[in-house]
C-alpha cells in the first residue's frame, strides 16, 4: 500500500514526504514565516533539499477560526511560488479550496490538487481536476474554517469520517476524476475535536482508510492535538513549533502501518523517519528462526497494516 503509483509523482518505495510552504501571513503552525514570496520560494528548496518529495504550496490558512482570502489574493501569493519551484523541478502540490486556484496552479506547472475540502467548498473544483488529469487530494471536511469545530460531532468518528470521505469518492468520480487520481485524506484537525481523541482514534485505525484501495495522505504535522497531548501539568499547550518531535512519532507510526504520504513542516527528520519504517517494512517478509522455532513473516500477516 505504500508504494501504491500516483501518476507523475515520485515513487521511492516508501512513504513520500510532503514539504508544506503556506505563503500566508496567518497559518497557525508556522505564523507567517514565509509570506514573502521570495522567503517562501527559499523555503521550497530548503525543503527538497532536506529530502522533500513534494513541496505542498497554498495561501489560505485553515486554521481553526480562520476567515476566507479573496480568490484573486489566493492566486496572487500562490502562482509566482509555484512557477519558481516548477522551474527549480520541484514537485509541487498546490493546497487549494477553488477550482480557479487549482487551474492557475495547474497551468503554472502544480502536479497534485490538494482539496482540504474533497470537492465540497467549490462544486467547480472535480471537474478542474479531471480536466486537468492531475492526481486530487480527497480530504474529509465538514464546513469552513470558521465554524469547523462546532461541525466536531460523532458517535463513531471512524466509521463516520470512513464513509463521508467515501461519498466523497464517489462524487469526484462522478464528475469525471480517474480513480488512479485519487488521494484520501482524513483531515487530521478539521472538524474534529482535540479533546474528545477523534485524531488519535482516525490514526489508530488508519487501515479504515488504507482498506478502501486508495493511497492515503496523513497531514498530522503541528496540529493542536500534539499541542494538548505535550501540555505541561499546569495545562499550558507545547507551542506548534515543538511539536515536531511528536510529529515524527506519527510519521514513523503512520508510514510504517500503509501511509502512501505525510505532510510535515520540518522535512528532515521526518525523510528520516519514513525511511526507518521503509527498512522494518521491507525486512518483515522473511523467514527466520529465533530460539529454536522458526517464523514465516508472511504466516502471522493477518491482513492488518504490518509493522
Ligand atoms: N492540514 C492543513 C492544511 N492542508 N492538507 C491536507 N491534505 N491534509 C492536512 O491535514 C492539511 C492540509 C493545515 O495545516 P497547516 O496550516 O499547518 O498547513
């Protein structure tokens, strides 16, 4: 499942590392470091250069609470980031909700659509997609930025998240997206709640995800969850930037159970730890002996993501 092909991106044979630049004055996880065009450009190819597989463009935060950008503000601080990495050869997603965002990007050379939306926010954005014959992320999502967490409702957070992303699916299929195109993404963050588990339950049951036959990205990189989970006794929240350990925890966790992709702010660590899981995933078939027994690796997989 990791190694799953995804037309006209890298396939190393292990989990790929997506670089996120947000060239916005306002994303909560990196506060406006690479607003600058020419920052954010640097940024791209700091990223690839520590191991980036992907460098993830966008220029709406969606940070809980955040207020929607102007279209023509969007194209503006995305388009010129892109067309530089692009011509530096650098694989570039482009993290947009609006199908006009996506074409311009598209045509400025962007490999990959990454919808937080899943074709919801702009009912345009499929039939760009198809057109354009570029792969789509499909992430789950309930609502805009705004109002996401109060969306944050569930009686089962994995079969629920499970089949509206499937719905999903089956809309962008119906408006023309090739099923070889198609990324799933649980939205780690959007429209869950931090303090009932919903993120660490959807990580825990990846397989929920991996099982429906399309290569899954996972996006866990800063989120307030770790924020939470790191606290110090007093409750005071780890600040997003020191979260990145926690991070790798994932990335190592989520690569070793299927994940095709992670998105991640600090690449370099997690390039190593993608290849760590790549190495215990790739010595796991074989046989051996241990204290006189002798062990089939392929006998004991009983379906479940191998570590
Ligand atoms: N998270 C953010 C933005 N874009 N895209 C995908 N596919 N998955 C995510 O989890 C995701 C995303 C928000 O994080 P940021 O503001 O730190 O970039």
């Amino acid at each position: 499942m990791t190694t799953a092909a995804v037309p006209g991106l890298p396939e190393p044979g292990r989990c790929l590392v997506m670089g996120v630049v947000n060239v916005t004055p306002d994303s909560f996880s990196d506060g406006g470091a690479w607003f600058d065009p020419e920052k954010a450009i640097r940024h791209g190819l700091d990223l690839v250069a520590e191991g980036a597989d992907i460098v993830d463009v966008g220029g709406e935060s969606t940070r809980p609470g955040a207020q929607r950008v102007t279209e023509e503000e969007e194209l503006r601080r995305v388009v010129p980031v892109i067309e530089a990495l692009v011509a530096e050869n650098v694989p570039v997603s482009v993290d947009t909700m609006r199908a006009e965002v996506a074409e311009a990007a598209v045509n400025a050379g962007a490999r990959l659509v990454n919808d937080v939306s899943g074709g919801l926010a702009d009912p345009d954005m499929p039939r760009v997609v198809a057109a354009a014959g570029v792969p789509y992320v499909v992430m789950h999502w309930r609502g805009h930025s705004h109002d996401m967490q109060t969306r944050a409702v569930y009686t089962d957070v994995v079969r629920e998240v499970r089949d509206e992303l499937s719905h999903r699916v089956d809309a962008v299929l119906g408006e023309g997206v090739d099923p070889s195109m198609i990324v799933l993404d649980p939205g780690l963050g959007f429209a869950k709640n931090p303090e009932t588990g919903h993120n660490w339950s959807l990580l825990a049951h990846l397989d929920a995800f991996t099982s429906l036959g399309y290569p899954v990205l996972v996006g866990a990189s800063r989120k307030g969850f770790l924020t939470r989970l790191l606290a110090e006794p007093d409750g005071t929240r780890r600040p997003f930037g020191e979260c990145d350990d926690a991070t790798v925890a994932i990335t190592s966790l989520v690569a070793a159970a299927g994940a095709w992709c992670v998105r991640v702010h600090r690449v370099r660590p997690n390039a190593d730890a993608v290849r760590v899981a790549a190495a215990m995933r790739a010595a796991r078939p074989v046989s051996y002996s241990y204290d006189g027994a002798s062990y089939d690796g392929a006998s004991y997989d009983n379906g479940s993501p191998r570590l």
